[in-house]
C-alpha cells in the first residue's frame, strides 16, 4: 500500500505520518518510510538524532546509479541519460518492491530501530545544499522519489509511507497520483481545511483516496468547525498528546504508552488504508504515469535530454502484481 501524508506546513503531517509507520512497525508490519519534504523530519521523528539524520543518503545524490537499475534491459530508453523523473516502466525496465532488496534500498534506505526489535526503512530526499540556493528548485529533488514509485510494485500488507511536501507544492508533479490513499491532516483553522479545498479537487479529478486526519482538535467547537468543513471526508482527530510533546523534545517513551485515543485513531487509519486496496486499479495508475510522462516530455524533458520522450511509453505495458516473481 502506497501512503502519502499531505497538508499545510505546520500542521503535524510529519508527526502523524511518524506515528503511523511506528504503529504499522509494532504490527510487524513491513514498512518504507520516505522523507520528501523540504524540511527534513522524518528522521527526527522517528528516534535519529540530528547527525543520524543529517548522514543518512539523499536519494538524489544517486539519481544517476537510481535511472542506471530501473532502467534495465528496456529496449525504449537509450540511455539513464534520457530518463525524467515521470519515465515509466515498460518490458525489461527493473521494479522495485518495497519489502526486497536491491540496489536501490542499498544505496538510499537505511534502517531505523524502534522499540524492541521494530524497526523500518527510511528513505530521504535530502535538504536543500548551499550548491542549491538560487539555482534548483525542490521538486528536482523528489523527482528521484517519483522515479522510484512510478517502477514500484507492492502488495497487500506491505506498506511505503512518503510524507510529502507541504501544502499545494504537491501539486507541482504527478507524484500526488501516486497513492492508494492520501491522508490530509488538517487543523481546525481556515487556513488549516484551504488545503484540503485544493486536494479535494484534484483527488476528484484523478480518482484519488482522500482522508483528513483532523490535528490539534482541542474540544467540541474545533471537532464542529471540521466536521462542516470537511464532511464525510474527516475520518478521525488527533488533540493534546503528552507523549508527541516528549518526542518532539527527543525523548520518545515506548510507543505502547502513546494515549490510547490516540492509538485508536491511528488504528482507524490503518483500517482505511488497508480498505483502499480493493479500488486499486492498476490500468488507471499506469494510465496516468503515462499521462504525467508526456506532458513533462512536451514541456521541458525532450528539449532538456534532446530526445523523444514519448517514445519511452511502451502502450501494452500494465503495472500489476502479477509482474513480480512469486513470493
């Protein structure tokens, strides 16, 4: 199941998405965690200390070994050279699986322990450098993000769980298609739900799943003001938590002392996202990689690579399960 973490900065998308891989983890459940917001927590968030977070690879730093794999044996891509970050899998290009190894993971995803014998994957974008300022823009940097989904393959009971850039900065690639489920942690404030306004309507246009997840709810009137503004879309809410404060200090107790309302919301969660795996449909999740591919090809990919982008669309290809070797 592929995960994303949305919402405005501010609003605890980080905290949640944290609190969600640690609860899948105590379920011994296999989980890979991606950072691809421009502020880097998500290490933090899960126990690193700074200089732990700070050395962990930035997976655009090896965008080039990343392209080299996937690319396989695909008779439509020339060269690495050639591929964007919307190129999609066609008959010989390699695919990942989030519980495998391969050299991707080796390269990019290093493991973080949690309690006990827990731990999970962690995979990051990496920050901003001072070689970046004035010059990248930040979506350069989750394009290797969105290479790597557009060629992953997963299945029930495997979880990949990205917490994304904030607010409408999602929108700036075909990344936000990439997910069985989106979870939109709103705060209870005008500013807070103006975000989900906006994923509403692209979630609409492209079929996508969408929960709010509402955060900071400190009483009846913050529950009220969601519930108008959202509908039927607020799944559950998040108050006060002395055990994210403790956290957020660097000082995570043991997960299982979390507040128990607080476990049942993340468990509430966890039932939706395993529920969105019945309206996978992987035609349509092919379809729109494709889509995604050859609109960033008419704009600016085949001027940049001086080749025909859409050429790399192999037209018989479906992603699907049945594509991986059986387990």
């Amino acid at each position: 199941m592929k995960i994303a973490f949305v919402g405005k900065g501010g609003s605890g998308k980080t905290t949640l998405s944290s609190l969600f891989v640690r609860h899948l983890a105590a379920a011994h459940i296999p989980v890979l965690a991606v950072d691809a917001d421009i502020n880097q927590h998500l290490g933090p968030a899960l126990g690193l200390d700074e200089d732990e977070a700070a050395a962990l690879p930035a997976l655009g730093a090896h965008l080039p070994e990343i392209k080299e794999y996937l690319r396989g044996a695909n008779p439509r891509i020339a060269s690495a050279e050639t591929m964007i970050k919307t190129t999609p899998p066609g008959r010989g290009s390699r695919l990942l699986r989030p519980t495998e190894e391969n050299p991707v993971f080796a390269a990019c995803a290093r493991p973080v322990p949690l309690d006990d014998d827990d731990a999970v994957r962690l995979m990051v974008t990496g920050p901003f450098t001072e070689s970046d300022l004035g010059v990248a823009c930040y979506h350069s940097k989750v394009g290797a993000v969105e290479l790597c989904l557009n060629h992953l393959v997963d299945g029930r009971g495997e979880y990949l769980v990205v917490d994304m850039t904030a607010g409408s900065d999602s929108f700036a690639s075909g990344m936000f298609t990439r997910f069985d489920l989106t979870f939109l942690v709103a705060e209870p404030t005008r500013k807070g739900v103006a975000v989900y306004r906006q994923y509403k309507e692209y979630a609409r246009d492209f079929g996508i799943g969408l929960a709010v997840v509402g955060n900071k709810v400190q009483g009846e009137d913050d529950l009220a003001f969601l519930r108008a503004e959202v509908g039927d879309d607020l799944l559950v809410t998040v108050g006060h938590s002395d055990w994210v404060r403790a956290m957020e200090k660097g000082r995570p107790p043991r997960f299982d002392l979390l507040e128990e309302s607080n476990r049942e919301a993340l468990r509430t969660m966890h039932e939706r996202a395993d529920a969105s795996y019945a309206a996978r449909d992987w035609a349509r999740y092919t379809r729109q990689m494709v889509h995604f591919h050859e609109k960033n090809a008419q704009s600016w990919g085949n001027e940049r690579t001086g080749a025909d982008l859409a050429a790399q669309v192999d037209p018989s290809f479906v992603l699907s399960e049945d594509l991986l070797p059986s387990r």
